[in-house]
C-alpha cells in the first residue's frame, strides 16, 4: 500500500538494447567541431573559408567533408583571427563609429 505501479512503456517505442549503445555511443563519437561548424552561418563560414584560402564552393560543404590539409587550415585560420575577435567583439557599434 502506498507504492505507486508504474505502467509498462508501450511496445512501440523499445528498443533492443544494442541498438540503446549503439545510438549512445554515436552521440559521443561525434566531432564537436563539426557539430558547431555545421551549424555556423552563411557569413561566418565564408569568412573562415576565405581566410583559410578554400575556394568558395567549399563554404557549402559540410566539415565532415573536408579532408586533413582544409581542417588544418580551416583550425588554423579560426587560431589566427580568434584573439582579434575576441578582444574586438567587446566594444559597441558607438565606439566603432567614433
């Protein structure tokens, strides 16, 4: 008395529990850097596309598509303009326009 039954889950909706690891260990393999990447804008990747030195029609490609020597660019060219950024971004368009 006192205890709450809970009710069985529908059938539906199991899943074997190999199937459980295998989507869990596939949300942890993935690369976080193409995670972000891919979700960046149309600006911000053409940026890093640029200052990399892609051509433009690898702006479009998602990052698990690049190959070795563009993701070192890609990392190198985010390295070089990070500081600047950072230390930019703190300021208001007022003090811009001064």
């Amino acid at each position: 008395m006192g205890q709450a039954l809970l009710a069985p889950a529908p059938a539906q909706n199991k899943i074997s529990a190999a199937a459980a690891i295998t989507q869990v260990r596939a949300m942890f393999n993935r690369n976080r850097v193409a995670v972000i990447y891919n979700k960046l804008g149309e600006d911000p990747k053409r940026i890093i596309c640029f200052a990399a030195g892609l051509h433009e029609r690898e702006q479009e490609v998602k990052f698990e598509k690049y190959n070795k020597t563009q993701r070192t660019a890609i990392h190198c060219a985010i390295k070089r303009f990070a500081p600047a950024f950072k230390e930019l971004s703190c300021f208001s368009l007022t003090e811009f326009n001064k």
